[in-house]
C-alpha cells in the first residue's frame, strides 16, 4: 500500500518540471531514547529518499531531515500497556515528503 503511494508520486516528481526540490522529514514514536529516535528517523527519511531515487526520482535536490520524536501527531497515555501505546503511537512513525514547486 505505502509502496504504491511512492511509486505513485515517484511518477509525479519524475514528470513534472515544475518540482524543484523535495524535503524528507523522518520521524519516530516517544519510545526509545531520543539519539535512538533521531538515528531511526533519518533511517526512515533516507529509505523513502532510496526507494524514489530507485524509481527514477532525481535526488540532487533532495533534503532528507531526521526529527525523531519531536512533533508528536499522537495523544497516547505513556502509562498504557505497552502493545496498546506502541498501537496508539503508530501515526507517529513516519515519513513526510513535501514538494517545493517552481511558481
């Protein structure tokens, strides 16, 4: 599924001439301790950054950013069971890619 999406905007970065750059911003969940996070994130932002590269997306504009657990989407109670907040803490595992487009 998440495949399919970057193929599907690999194919819209590799036709347009109106992107000029992407930014990759990695991201990870509260557990862990916070180097961890930061190195998992930039993990995740340089695989996404792979995987397009190997679909014919053009890397030299291309940042990639790691965040790690810093800007949180979730709202999960750290005192939960831990099957139950690693569930809750999913939408914070993740990757963002913004395309900045010439006007």
């Amino acid at each position: 599924k998440e495949k399919a999406k970057l193929d599907d905007l690999a194919r819209i970065i590799t036709a347009s001439k109106e992107v000029e750059s992407v930014d990759i911003v990695g991201y990870a969940d509260m557990i862990g301790t916070s180097g961890y996070n930061k190195s998992l994130s930039m993990r995740r932002a340089n695989t996404v950054k792979s995987y397009l590269a190997s679909k014919g997306m053009k890397t030299r504009k291309t940042r990639v950013e790691a965040m790690g657990e810093k800007m949180s989407i979730t709202k999960c109670d750290p005192n939960m069971a831990r099957n139950e907040l690693i569930a809750c803490l999913a939408a914070d595992r993740r990757v963002e890619i913004e395309l900045n487009v010439s006007k």
